[in-house]
C-alpha cells in the first residue's frame, strides 16, 4: 500500500548519508558474519504502527507474527529460529529512512520486511542498498519502488502487485464487468500511490472522463467537488486514494444522492473505510484487493485463515496475507541461499518461481514484481458480497 508524500525520495537519499555510516560491502559482511555465528536469523520489521497509516502497519505485524510463529513451531530455517527486530517508523518517511539504517548498520538484520506504504519504501532504498540487504514490502505499491529512472533496485522486491496493474485492472473492471462508459474521476494528487492510479487508469480506460476532480491528503470537506459532478451524466467515480479521504468522499457522496458506484484500489482494504464512510452508504462500492477468503481459493488459504481466526479472532484482510506471503517467500529464499548472507539471499528472491502463496501463485519477474493475480472485490451495506479473480 502506500502513504506516499511526493518528492521525498531525493530527501531520503540526503538522510542516509547521516543514518548508514560505513561502505556497502563492509556492512554487508559485518551482517552476514554476525548472522553465521547466531542461533537465530535476524529478520527486521519496519512498519507504520503509529501515526496516519497505522491500520496498515498493525495488519501486516499481526501476519508477520503468526507466518514466524508457524515458522519457528517447525523447526525455524535452516535450524535456525527467526527473531524478529520489530521498529515502528511512525507512519513517516523520514523515519522509515532512519529505521532502516538502524536495522541494517545497529541489529545487522539478514532482511527487512516493510513498510506498508509506497513513500516509506522508497525512503529506505539508498539505506538497504548500500548495505546490501533485502527487503520485501508487503503492500508498497508505486511502481518507482522497484524500478528508479529505468533501473532495477537490486535488494528491493515487492509481495502485492503495482499500481500501474491495478490501474489497468480497474480500468477493465469497469468497461467489462459494469458495462461503463463514462467515468468522473476524483484523486488525491498529494500522493504518488493516486498519482500512479490515476495515471495507468487513464492510460487503460477507453470510455469518456466526464471530470476530472483533485483532492490533498487531510482534506475533509469535499462537497464542492461533489455539487460539480452531482448532476453530469456518468457510470461510475474512480477513487484513487486512502481510506480517510475516500471514507468521507463516498459519505458525503451518498449524502448528496450520488449512487453510482465508485471504484477504488488496495487503499480501501481496511475497515476503517466502512466506519468513515458508514455502511448504510457502502453500496456499490469496488476496489481492487490482494485477498480474500471468499475468492476461489486453495487448501492453503483455508489453513491460513483457519490458523489467523484462531490467533486473532478476525478474518484476515489483505494487509495481514501479504505480510503473511512476505515472511514464507524470503524464508524460502534463505533456506535455497543456504545460508545468511544477503547477496544470496537477494539472488534467490530474484529468481523466485512458482510461490505458492496465500494471496496467490506467483513468480517474480525481472523488475522485482510478482506475476499474479488480483482480486476485486463488491460491497453492498458494507459487507463484502462478490470477490472476481482477475488474472494478469
């Protein structure tokens, strides 16, 4: 997923030069030596657990525990237990930045899995990079996390699917399964995430854009944008954005009697949305997820979901299987890499083929993104009542 605040890459890139001390090979081999002689592989966990998108973070620790409780209950990797390094980069970039050069230069981790959001993975790549440790984002979703100016980030791989995929899924979705043919699009133009939404929709969707309205990050009143499109004539609202923006959009909506439906991506995969929005205004709602337990599915996502009911009494969400997914494909490449060192560890997430996940069967391809499939899911009064397995 996701929380993205533009132009802050190039910040990044100033902090770590004062948050990584020591060259790239040195800290490298520090990591892997203090890891050969442990009892235990290090993995650290760099998540938004406070702040503006701690839903996020808090789903993905929840999946994270339970994959390296099951782990570690069967013997860990290679005999070796996992010990998680759990850091909460507070939901901001900066920080994310920070965390990750604690990780990689103070705990000396085999691997990071995180963040959640597309502008805190990206903060982190100048930090990982120049130690030569891999990382996994469950749920970052800009396409610029992996590839940068038309180059492959070594140690950055992803467990979900881009924004230009769901983009172009949902463009599809609408064109095919709604019959639509004429959008007003609504996007949140403070963040990469919308902006790539945006972006791979347009490029994607044949039908007329009847308007096409912007909204800032923290915005709450967005009945003027709502009053201009009320009474133009179009099938349906593309949403682009978080669920505390898209929450109130779709209440005031619904308020104002605009009951077409409204497509949304992964940034609507939370409850919170429902809570916001409120469930008596959740009708026709659509938006594109990694997951869920009403899609067709395998033995393996029923023993998935079966063992999170039971840890967490809830059914698992899309945050918590990609996290779940994240800690299974990097203990698969550990145990094939045979032993902790992150260049092989890198080498063999690279070639990474056939996964089978709980959010699907997967294999990564040569920009560091998994091959898959998507889920859009329908809600009505709230409840979530169809769930379309859209292949790539």
């Amino acid at each position: 997923m996701k929380k993205f605040v533009g132009m802050l890459f190039a910040s990044a890139m100033l902090l770590s030069a004062c948050g990584a001390p020591g060259g790239g090979g040195g800290a490298s081999k520090d990591s892997s030596d203090k890891q050969a002689s442990s009892d235990t592989v290090k993995i650290g966990v760099n998540l938004e657990l406070s702040g503006g998108v701690a839903a996020y973070g808090l789903q993905e620790k929840d999946g994270i525990e339970l994959a390296v409780e099951e782990i570690n209950a069967k013997g860990g990797i290679n005999g070796k237990k996992i010990e998680l390094v759990v850091k909460d980069n507070k939901s901001d970039t900066a920080e994310a930045a920070a965390v990750a050069a604690n990780l990689t230069t103070k705990e000396h981790v085999a691997a990071i899995i995180g963040p959640a959001t597309s502008g805190a993975s990206k903060a982190q790549i100048p930090n990982v990079t120049k130690a030569k440790v891999p990382v996994i984002t469950p749920s970052g979703t800009d396409d610029a996390i992996t590839v940068v100016n038309d180059q492959v980030q070594e140690f950055i791989f992803r467990a979900c699917f881009q924004d230009s995929f769901q983009g172009v899924i949902l463009a599809n979705y609408a064109m095919n399964n709604l019959n639509a043919k004429k959008a007003v699009v609504i996007g949140d133009v403070s963040s990469d995430y919308a902006k790539g939404l945006t972006k791979s929709f347009k490029d994607t969707f044949t039908g007329e854009i009847i308007a096409d309205e912007k909204f800032n990050q923290k915005d709450k009143d967005f009945k003027a944008i709502l009053t201009k499109i009320k009474d133009k004539d179009f099938d349906f609202i593309y949403l682009p954005g978080y669920y505390e923006e898209a929450g109130l959009i779709i209440k005031q909506a619904r308020e104002m009697g605009i009951e077409q439906p409204i497509l949304g991506a992964d940034g609507f995969s939370d409850e919170k949305l429902v809570d916001i929005a409120g469930k008596g205004n959740m009708n026709n709602i659509y938006y594109t997820a990694h997951f869920s337990d009403k899609a067709p599915s395998s033995d393996k996502v029923k023993e998935f979901t079966d063992a999170f009911k039971a840890k967490y009494n809830k059914t698992p969400s899309s945050f918590n299987a990609l996290a779940y997914d994240s800690v299974y494909m990097l203990a698969e490449a550990i145990d094939k890499a045979g032993e902790v060192d992150g260049e092989k560890i890198t080498a063999e997430l690279a070639n990474l083929k056939d996964f089978e996940g709980v959010t699907g069967k997967m294999s990564m391809d040569k920009n560091h993104n998994p091959e898959k499939a998507a889920v859009v899911i329908g809600l009505t009064a709230g409840e979530e009542t169809s769930a379309d397995v859209v292949n790539p």
